[in-house]
C-alpha cells in the first residue's frame, strides 16, 4: 500500500510522525488532498483540524494546528505549524473558553459596541475563534457553532 511520510512540527517539539496514505487540510487556497507522490508544492495553512488518514484509508486521525506552512514532496509532508494538538493533548474546557470568548468579541464587534481594549482587533478575535473551533473539532467536542 502506498504511503508518504507526514512530520508535523511545532515551535518546542515534533508532533506527529508517521507514514500514511492522505493528508487532508485547509490552505490559504483552499482544501486539499495529499497523496503519496504529490508534486511539490508550498502553501500556507488556515487554523483547522487536519484529517490523516491511515491504513490504506480505513483509519482517520485529527490533528488541530493554528495555522503555518506545508511543504510537499513525492516522499514527505512536513507541517511546520505555529501550535498543533493531537486529541490526547487538547484541553476541552479551554478550547470551550477560548471559542465563547472570541465568539462573545466579534458578535459585540459587529453590533458596534465601544471597543474598551485599545489593541482589540477583529481579525485576531476571528483567528482566535478558529484555533479554539480547530482544538473542539479534532478533541470531537461539543461546541455551538
Ligand atoms: P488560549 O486563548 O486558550 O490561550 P490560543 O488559541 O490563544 O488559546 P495558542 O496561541 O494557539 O493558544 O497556543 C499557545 C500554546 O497553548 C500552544 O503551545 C498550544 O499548543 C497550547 N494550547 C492552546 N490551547 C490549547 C488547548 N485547548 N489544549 C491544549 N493546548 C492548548
């Protein structure tokens, strides 16, 4: 059975490594499908639950990453990602927070309400609420869109 190798690195420690049969993630230009012997190729990647799939196939995992950049060639994908987190590592109540407090900014944002933190920025509230979604997609947790 074909396989490719996947290393996903974060700032302090190697994540995931193994050899698997497809990498599915969301780029800067959309989803995309990793096959073995892909054609190289560099993107960057938006905060999401990454889909490995092993065994041919029949087995899945999920992955969080807060974005970074892949690089693809025929025998190797790395990640290098600004965080990632297995599910055995994803701290639920966290994420909950993290999301209901991006969620509670933007929403307040939109409906015009005075900005009281000088530095408040939308996109980064939007960013924020991606991670947060990303960590309760891969942990398979609740959450209200
Ligand atoms: P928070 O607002 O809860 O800090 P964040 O999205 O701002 O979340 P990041 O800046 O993406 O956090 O990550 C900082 C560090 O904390 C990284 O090492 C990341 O792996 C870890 N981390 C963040 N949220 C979680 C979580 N829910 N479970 C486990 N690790 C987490």
């Amino acid at each position: 059975m074909a396989t490719i190798k996947l290393e996903v690195v974060s700032p302090d420690q190697v994540v995931y490594a193994n050899d698997i049969a497809m990498l599915i993630v969301r780029s800067t230009a959309g989803e995309l499908g990793i096959l073995p012997r892909h054609a190289p190729l560099v993107t960057g990647l938006i905060p999401h639950a990454m889909r490995i799939k092993l065994n041919g196939g029949a087995e899945e995992q999920l992955l969080a990453v807060s974005g970074g950049f892949m690089e693809v060639t025929p025998e190797k994908i790395t990640v290098l990602a600004s965080a990632a987190e297995g599910p055995d590592n994803i701290d639920v109540n966290r994420a909950q927070k993290a999301y209901q407090r991006a969620k509670e900014r933007i929403a307040a944002f939109h409906q015009g309400a005075p900005v009281k933190d000088k530095d408040f920025d939308v996109k980064r509230a939007e960013f924020a609420l991606q991670r947060a979604k990303a960590r309760l997609v891969a942990a398979k947790a609740h959450f209200d869109e």
